[in-house]
C-alpha cells in the first residue's frame, strides 16, 4: 500500500506513519503520534501525542484528536490516547487524552461512529461499534460500553457509565448510569423502554428480547432495591446469559442508574 502525504502536511519526526495511510492538507501529526495502516487523515486535522491509532481509521477535517485535557488538575503530565481500528471520526470532534489522576488513558475502542463535532473527555472509555451522533459531549472518566447509540446532543456526566446496547434519545441529559438495553430520554434522563428494535437488528432472539424486556419491568416496575432487584435477575439469568450484562450494569454502579 501506498502512502499518500500532501506536501503542505507538517509531520513531526517522532511521528510513526503506517503503510497506505493518506493524510490530506495542512494537516499537523505531532510528536508521539502512531498511524496505522490504511488509515485516512483528511485536510486540517490535527493530531497531537502520545496518541497510537489502529488500523483504518478515518478521520475527517478540523477534528482535533489527542490534545491536552483542558482539566484545571492536568499539569502537563505524560498521558495517551488510545484509539483501535476501522472507527470512523467525523468533522469538528475533539477527543482528549487522559489525566494522571485517573487512568492516563482516553481508550476508543473499534468500528465506532462518531459523528460531528462530538466531544469525549480525558479519561473516558468508548467501546465499540458504538454510535455517538453530532454533538454529542462526554465528560472526563465516562464509560461507553459496546453498542451504545447517543443520539444528538445529549449530555454525560462525569463518571457516568452507559451500558451495553442502551440507546440515549435526542438531547438527553444523563447525571446517573444507564443500564444495558435501556432507552432513556429527557432532562434529566428518564428511562422509557428497552432498545428493542436495536437490539433485533443485532440478532437477538424474540425469546432474549423478551426476557430482556422482563429484566426492564423488574428494575422498573416491581419497586425493588437495587439489591433486590439484582437477585431477581440473577433468577432470571438461568434461563439466558443475555441477562448478565443487566446484573453488571446494577452491580458496578457508582453513581446509582437513571430511574
């Protein structure tokens, strides 16, 4: 594979540039930077390091990826960016490498689609094949897990964890965890349902959606304790594992979930 750097491009010597990559005009890859392979730097990007991408990203103009968190605790400490292969970053997204304080690491996982000008915070955990759509803001130290779809505008906390296959609605606002296979909308977040109609296109069986929907009613609807309620599903957990990412969602919670 040919790489393809336009003339007007500023590489930094320190830079690791991988084969087939293209990287388009006045576009700045700083020091500590890693390319992979086939990856698509398109013009007015700018990449700042220690930053390592994977395989195949695509990244789109006036995104500016790796920077310094703007944290008033980050004094210029040594941390990264890790970002995996085949995602795809639209114009105008910020992402910011990590703070000493918490992990030193922002992680971006694989094929996940993030959309214009949306915005992940130092610290923060994106999983993969997740959708994050325009605009979209993650404080520092949230966690995205796989799957996950937010939709325009919405808004997470710090130390907010969204869980797998949850869909936040447009502009929700989200200050508490959101369980896995939730929809939740509003400001503040309430939760509505489960993504039901995700979870189908992702080949979940009738028998797991339905059992998943149960799942819902029993956090939701019973009245119980957090506690309670992680028993009665550890019960329904016998009849299928879908039901164990639900039960981590409960029992990893720092903040208490999105009622």
């Amino acid at each position: 594979m040919q790489t393809n750097i336009h003339p007007t491009a500023i590489i930094d010597p320190t830079a690791v540039i991988g084969s087939g990559v293209s990287i388009g005009a006045y576009s700045i890859v700083g020091a500590d930077v890693e390319l992979g392979d086939g990856c698509e730097i398109a013009s007015h990007v700018v990449l700042s390091g220690p930053t390592k991408l994977g395989k195949n990203n695509r990244i789109y103009q006036f995104a500016s990826i790796g920077q310094d968190t703007p944290d008033k605790k980050y004094q210029g400490e040594q941390t990264t960016l890790v970002i995996g292969h085949n995602n795809v970053i639209r114009e105008g997204v910020t992402i910011h490498r990590g703070t000493v304080q918490d992990r030193g690491e922002t992680t971006i996982g694989s094929d996940n689609l993030i959309m214009a000008y949306a915005h992940i915070g130092h610290d923060s955990v994106v999983g993969n094949h997740t959708i994050l759509v325009n605009n979209v803001g993650l404080a520092g130290h949230v966690i995205v897990k796989d799957w996950a779809i937010l939709s325009g505008y919405s808004l997470v906390h710090q130390h907010c964890t969204i869980g797998e296959h949850a869909f936040l609605g447009m502009g929700a606002a989200i200050g508490k965890d959101v369980p896995a296979y939730v929809m939740v909308a509003g400001n503040p977040a309430e939760a509505k349902t489960i993504n039901a109609e995700g979870l189908r296109r992702r080949g979940f069986s009738r028998e797991d959606i339905s059992l998943i929907n149960k799942a819902y009613k029993t956090v939701y609807r019973r009245g119980l304790t957090l506690q309670e309620a992680v028993q009665a599903l550890t019960e329904l957990r016998e009849q299928s594992p879908v039901i164990q990412p639900w039960i981590d969602s409960l029992q990893t919670s720092s903040r208490g979930i999105v009622r």
